[in-house]
C-alpha cells in the first residue's frame, strides 16, 4: 500500500448514551453515561484502539429545554453531562495518540478565557487538542444575564472577531520567546512576548495570553455551521467541518461549495477537511440489521415522538395531525439552526414523509445521514462518498454506547483498512499531524519577517 495514498480521517461522535434519542434506554446502554467517567474512558481508549484520530462531544451551555413537556422532558437522557474541556483534560491522561474535540460556543464564552482553556488542553494532552467553534444555535441566553439570544447574523459576526482574536492570543508567545537560561538568569525574550491590543465590535482585549503558544501552534480549529456565514467562517478559519449531508448530491454540492471558497483565503483545498456524520447500525446481515434498527426505533415513547416534531415545528400547532398524516410543511425559515431547518425540511419534501417517518428519521441522529447494513456495507457507503467528492472524514456516530463504538472499531475498521482506506498506525504525535494539517506559523513572527523583507 502506497503512503501517501488519500485515506479517509474517522472521528469519534460521542452522545453519552449514544446518538440515538432513546439510546439511554437500550440493554447495551450505560444508562448513567453523561456523569460516568469511567464510560467516556472506555470510549476513549476504545477510539485510540481503532486508530480513530479524533474523539468528539458537542455541547450546548444549557440543561434539555424543559418547556412545558413535562411527560418528554422526564424521559429524555440529554440533558446533564460533563463540560467538554474538562473531559477531554482528564481523558487525554489516560491516551496517548486520539485527539480532542471540545465544542466551545462563540455567542457565550469569553475569547480570553476560552484562548487560555483551549491552550492548557493542548499543553496538558501534548498537542492533542481542537476547538469545535460553534454560534449556538439553541436559545441559552437566560443563562447568561443577557436581554436575549442574538440574532444568527450577529452571532456570525461575533464569532469571526472571536476567532481571530483567539488566534491572536495563541500567537502571545513565539514558540522560542522561552530562554529560561539558569546560568544567565534570563528567563524570556520581551521582543518575543506580543500584545493583541485588540479593539473590535465585540471585544476589546490587551493581552498577553497567560500560556505560552500552544503545542500545535493553534489547537485544530473545526466549524460545524453550515448555513452562507457559517460556509463563510469555515473558508476563512476552519481546518474541519463537520457537516450533516442525507444524500450524495447534497454533500458534494456542500464539499464542492467550501472547498471552492478557499482560494479567496489563499487557502488550498486539503486545508480544510470535510467530515459528514454517520449514523451507523450494524448487524451480521441485512435482516439482523434492520431487526436493530427496528428494535431501537421502538424505544422511543410517543410523548418523545411528539416533543420531537415539536422542536422541527416550533409556532405551528400540530393539535389536530395525528402520526400517520402527511407531515406539513415546515417553517420556512429560523434565527437558530438554519442549515437543520433546511436538511430536515428536504427530507420531508423529497420523500413525502408522514410525521411519524419524520419523527423516526430524526430519532436516529438528528437529521445525519444514517445507514443500516452490514460491516462491508457501511463501508461501502462510507467509501463511496470518500471517493466521490462528498468527504475527506466521518464523523462516526454510534446509536448506542458503548457497544456502538467497540463493534465499529472490531467490525467496519478492519474492512476499511483492508482496502487500503484507513490507517494501521498513528503517523504523527499531535492531531494536526495525523490530520496532515500543517501547524500555522505565528502572525507576529510572520508579521516581524514581511517588514524585515520589505526593508
Ligand atoms: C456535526 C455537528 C455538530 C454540531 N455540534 C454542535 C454543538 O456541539 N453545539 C452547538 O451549539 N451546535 C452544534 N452544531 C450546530 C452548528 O454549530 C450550528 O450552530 C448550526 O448548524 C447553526 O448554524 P448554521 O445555521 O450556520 O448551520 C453542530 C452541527 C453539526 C453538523
């Protein structure tokens, strides 16, 4: 097998009880998962095992939306769990090779205090860490003392200043500002020790950061927005995306989309690599596989169906439907997940779905892509969109955990490695590395040297 041969990247979608909405309620499911440390290891460890190069958990800084639904809000699994951050710090001590994607939120963190969180993870997990930069698109703002949750285009634009500024902070120290000579007693540089003085929309922050610059350079910076501004944001400043696509045509025409737009940022296209989650539920055959699918599906109790296409029908009253009517049409447009509203949306429109086939094509995982078969057949799909211009990595999203993870790594890994898809071996010590990213060079190091140039 050729090295440098293209080979599909595979992260870890980790949903404590697994992905699944009614997956807490499985015989295989460790029911208490969200606060169970000792589960998230075992999935860690699994993920490492199968030569994953990423494990990933999405965030939201609220508790489940309790509303009214007192009968759905008393079933559902989702709603405590541990802090991203927190995790990933404690679980990269018992790793050594996986990297860590922890979901930070733009619209409710604080970049000075995020740009510092975010380098002690890749300090502490030796160059292992990435920030999954999101806008949030549910409404938490009653948690944060703020009048309300801003408006999607705000929320973008708050979040490229964000960004940037985080990046700034990153480059604080150059990478040798640290002489730390005992015999001179000089410990830094000053000429190397830089302010942002930034003075934005936003944010108005001095500097220096009070960590050094991290191990990569910058933690692997990932984007999961996919609505114009979030494609934007992605163009400009990502190096994953992690994306939601049902069909084919729908993720190459996103692949191609972003892909396309990063010339403008005197960015080449392997700079950015784009991984579609997959809902995969296995089985032995055909018929043992949808037997699973069935059988999960048949989990989730009717007051979770419900609450489910009330989340998808927010302002519609659906009092008078019942679930085998044909589902009405959503709402045409949203403040908060734009790019869901419309997959989801599609779905209904191109298969003429009734509410409960809505309900239950959402149950498995949010709206991804979800595919039942066998261990060859999950990999074919998987190498049908790596080979056609749909994705460079998946997001693996196992329905329930942690038997999920352990059968994907024991049954579809060996089958992608077979044919000369997937890793036998870690190639690099950080994440950037194994993603083949290369570690960005410090803007002020960069800026000192275009000025010497022009002299
Ligand atoms: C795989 C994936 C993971 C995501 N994870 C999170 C998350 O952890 N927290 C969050 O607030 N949004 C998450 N999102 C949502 C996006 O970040 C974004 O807020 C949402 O898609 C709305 O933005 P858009 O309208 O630009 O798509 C995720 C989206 C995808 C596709």
């Amino acid at each position: 097998m050729s090295t440098s041969k293209r080979q599909i990247r595979l992260g870890a979608f980790i949903m404590a009880t697994g992905h699944h909405i009614a997956a807490w309620r499985h015989p295989e499911a460790q029911a208490d998962a969200g606060l169970n440390i000792d589960h998230y290891r075992e999935l860690a460890e699994t993920a490492e095992r199968g030569k994953f190069d990423l494990v990933f958990v999405a965030d939201s800084p609220a508790g489940w939306e309790r509303a009214n639904d007192l009968e759905a809000y008393r079933r559902t699994a989702q709603g405590a769990h541990f802090e991203p951050l927190t995790l990933w710090a404690a679980l990269s001590q018992a790793t050594r090779h996986i990297g860590f994607v922890a979901t930070a939120s733009t619209t409710y963190e604080d970049p000075y205090l995020l740009a510092r969180r975010f380098a002690s993870l890749d300090y502490i997990s030796k160059g292992r860490a990435a920030w999954n930069v999101v806008t949030t698109g549910a409404d938490v703002s009653k948690n944060f003392s703020i009048a309300g949750h801003p408006a999607h285009a705000d929320r973008y634009e708050r979040a490229e200043e964000f960004v940037d500024l985080v990046k700034g902070l990153w480059d604080s120290y150059e990478d040798d500002a640290f002489i730390r000579d005992k015999e001179s007693g000089v410990y830094l540089d000053p000429d190397k020790v830089h302010l942002v003085n930034h003075k934005g929309k936003f944010f108005s922050v001095a500097g220096p950061l009070n960590v050094g610059r991290p191990v990569q350079g910058y933690p692997v910076i990932v984007q999961a927005g996919a609505s114009e501004p979030g494609r934007e944001l992605a163009a400009r400043t990502a190096e994953m995306i992690f994306t939601a696509n049902q069909t084919l045509d729908d993720a190459q025409e996103f692949y191609s989309d972003v892909k396309g737009r990063l010339a403008r940022y005197g960015r080449r296209p392997e700079d950015l690599l784009i991984s579609p989650g997959i809902f995969p539920v296995l089985g032995g055959t055909e018929a043992e596989a949808e037997a699973n699918y069935e059988y999960i599906q048949s989990l989730v109790h009717p007051s979770i169906a419900w609450n489910i296409l009330a989340r998808h029908y927010r302002g519609v009253d659906l009092s008078g439907y019942s679930l085998d009517d044909p589902a009405p049409p959503l709402p045409g447009d949203t403040e908060l997940n734009k790019s869901r509203l419309k997959l989801v949306s599609d779905l209904v429109s191109r298969n003429n779905l009734t509410l409960r086939q809505l309900y239950l094509a959402v149950a498995t995982a949010r709206g991804h892509r979800t595919v039942v078969g066998t261990p060859e057949q999950i990999a074919d799909a998987m190498q049908t969109w790596f080979e056609n211009g749909a994705a460079d990595a998946f997001n693996i999203m196992p329905p329930v955990l942690p038997a999920g993870l352990t059968d994907f790594v024991d049954q579809v890994v060996p089958i992608l490695r077979k044919r000369g898809l997937f890793r036998h071996e870690y190639e690099g010590a950080t994440l950037r590395e194994n993603l083949g990213l290369r570690r960005p060079p410090n803007g002020f190091t960069l800026q000192v040297q275009q000025a010497q140039a022009a002299v």
